[in-house]
C-alpha cells in the first residue's frame, strides 16, 4: 500500500517489480494499493517526478525491513542462526533446509510460536522524505521548417537524450519521455487560452482547446 498515488506514470507496475525482485516472487504475487484513504495512511499523490524517486526509497526501505522480519521468522522455523533469505525462500545455510514464504507468512500471523522481541505478522511501513532535491540532466534538439507565409510548422526530427539514472522500467521511461516530449510540442505550438471581447473563455473544455493527438 502507497501513499505516493501515480496518475499514468505508472508505478503499480514500477512498485510491483521493486517488491517482486526485492521479496523474489512474481509480480502476478504483488498487488499495489494507492489512493484508496480507507486502507492508505497517509500519502501527498505524486508531483515533480516524485513518483519513484520518493515513494520507491520508501517502498524499499519497507521492503528490507520487511525481509530482515521474514529472515527472522526462518530462523525460527527451521532452527538455525545461519539463514538467508533469497528467492522467496529461507535457506538455512548450514542443512540446506529450506522454507518458502508463504509458510513463513502463516507461521508469523498464526502466532504460535514467535522469535524473541519479535511481534506477529509481517509487515513495515516506512516514511520517506529525500534529503535533497534531484535533477536530471536531458538535452532535446529539434530540427523544424516553418512556413513565412502562413507561420506552419513542420517538425523534421526530434532528438531526446535524457539522464534518467537507475531504470526499473525501460518501457515506461521511454513512454514517459514521449509523453513529455508531446506536452511540450503542444504547448509550444498548439495550446492557447482564448478570450472574446467580453473576456469570456471559450476554449475552455477539450472539444475547443487544441492539444496534441494522434491522427
């Protein structure tokens, strides 16, 4: 469950990968919860590109809390101090014994038995606040012809090279600088506010205000 509700960017795919890797199961196994105020504590959305950045960090710093319960909940189970925990599973390194997790699961919420100074269940919650602000480095170069006649122009080609740093995801990186790329042409060339003579908008729902679109 996230506070950080995304609007397109798509971080429940983001979000489940993170856990997925971290936790070694499949993504079908990871369901996001985000923007629903009746389980989510407490969350700001998403803005500036915060999505991942921010809400990722805490995602996996929860996660690794998390896993250090998981590995000591192994512990226990399969009588060992020499445990780790990878692939879904907790593999007593000294036996070869191993147990997966959703025994671990059970085991933590039925409570039967449980590890010292260690209380039932598995969960984490972590709050996340970057010491410092971000910025990405990109450069776009555009090559355009315009018409002196009638002021039309023509986009001849587009260059985007853009510093994203870590990828989780390529495909929704690429999606979102297309994205980016798109909004930026539309409110260079086509997006205007327009008021009549009464100062009346009349461009003020998307049947009348011109925006990007795919022919």
């Amino acid at each position: 469950m996230t506070g950080c509700s995304p609007h397109g960017q798509g971080e429940e795919t983001t979000f489940a990968q993170i856990a997925a890797d971290e936790l070694g199961v499949s993504m079908d196994d990871v369901q996001v919860v985000h923007g629903d105020t009746a389980v989510v504590q407490y969350g700001i959305g998403t803005f500036g590109s915060r999505g991942t950045a921010v809400g990722g960090p805490a995602l996996y710093y929860a996660l690794q809390a998390l896993k250090a319960k998981i590995k000591t909940f192994g512990e226990m189970l399969l009588e060992s101090d020499d445990v780790t925990f990878s692939g879904g599973q907790c593999v007593c390194n000294k036996s070869g014994k191993s147990i997966g997790l959703p025994q671990i699961a059970g085991a933590s919420y039925r409570a039967m038995k449980l590890p010292a100074n260690t209380e039932p269940g598995l969960q984490a919650t972590y709050f996340w606040e970057p010491p410092n602000f971000a910025f990405p480095f990109g450069a776009h170069i555009v090559v355009t012809e315009v018409d002196r006649e009638t002021g039309q122009v023509e986009i001849k080609r587009y260059v985007a090279v853009d510093d994203c740093g870590v990828i989780i995801n390529p495909l929704l990186v690429d999606g979102q600088v297309h994205g980016g790329v798109v909004q930026g042409i539309g409110q260079a060339l086509y997006e205007q506010a327009v008021y009549d003579d009464n100062g009346q908008l009349i461009t003020g729902e998307l049947m009348d205000y011109a925006i990007p679109r795919r022919p």
